[in-house]
C-alpha cells in the first residue's frame, strides 16, 4: 500500500473489520486519518474534507472511537487529536498503545509508534482498557530554533 493513499476497498475491508458500515464519509474519513503524517484534530479534519459537514465528521469519529478504529489522543492543547489505529483491532483492549509527543512551541503532536506505553500495575480490581502517555517538550525543528537563536547572542 502507498503511504500517500489508501484504496477505497482496503479503508472498506478495515471498517468492516470494526463492524462498522462503510458509508461514502465513513471511507472518507478512514483514507484521511490513514494517510494523515500526524494525529488530526477535528478542525484539521475538517479543513481536509471540506465537502464533509463538521458534525458528519464528529459522528463518524465518535463510530471509530466506538469501535476501537481510532486513538483519541489529549495533548493538552485546545482540541483533542484523532489518529487511525495501527493495529486496527477490534478487541476490548487497546493492543495499539504507544506514546506521542507534544511540542510546546509549535503546537505539533507526533505519534511515536515505536515506543510503546509503560506498563502499569494496577491494584486488585482494576483493569485497564486504555492508556495515553504523552512526552511534552521541543521537537526537533523548535529546539534546533532555540538553540541556533541561543547560539547567536
């Protein structure tokens, strides 16, 4: 598969893999948050899918949330950020855990797949579905910024 697109049958074959019907916005929005570099917020969707309705958009995350399609990721910032499951699983539990890091300065949240999300020991009675663990500093480009502009005084 392209990581620029994602066919109409395949964002198809993993929503009827949710249990979710693949209606024209559904697919839409499957492609989009498939292809997307980074998490997305609703108004990112928005903006992307501009022949979509905002409130299509929201009832649609809400289905995927429902069925375990997507990560809803609080970064901290004004609106939470939507990202596909990379695991695509349709369990009770979240097998697609890993962290995200949110840049401070430039606003920007990463997802960072290949590290995965501690393991916690909760007590007697307790049981986890879900975890978000979220690093919070500089990216890259903003500390390399901020150490170019520290070096020129």
């Amino acid at each position: 598969m392209n990581s620029n697109t994602l066919s109409v049958a395949d964002a198809e074959a993993i929503l009827s893999k949710h249990q979710v019907r693949p209606t024209a916005n559904r697919i839409a929005v499957c492609r989009t948050l498939a292809v997307a570099k980074a998490p997305l917020s609703l108004a990112e969707l928005e903006t992307l899918l501009e022949t979509i309705d905002r409130s299509v958009i929201f009832r649609t995350l809400g289905v995927f949330r429902e069925h375990r399609l997507v990560h809803v990721i609080e970064d901290g910032s004004v609106s939470v950020k939507y990202e596909l499951c990379h695991g695509h699983a349709s369990t009770a539990t979240d097998d697609d855990t890993h962290a995200h890091f949110y840049c401070v300065k430039c606003g920007r949240t990463t997802c960072l797949d290949y590290l995965a999300v501690p393991p916690v020991l909760l007590p007697n009675g307790y049981k986890a579905l879900s975890a978000n663990f979220l690093i919070k500093g500089l990216c890259p480009g903003c500390s390399f910024k901020a150490f170019d502009t520290a070096d020129r005084k």
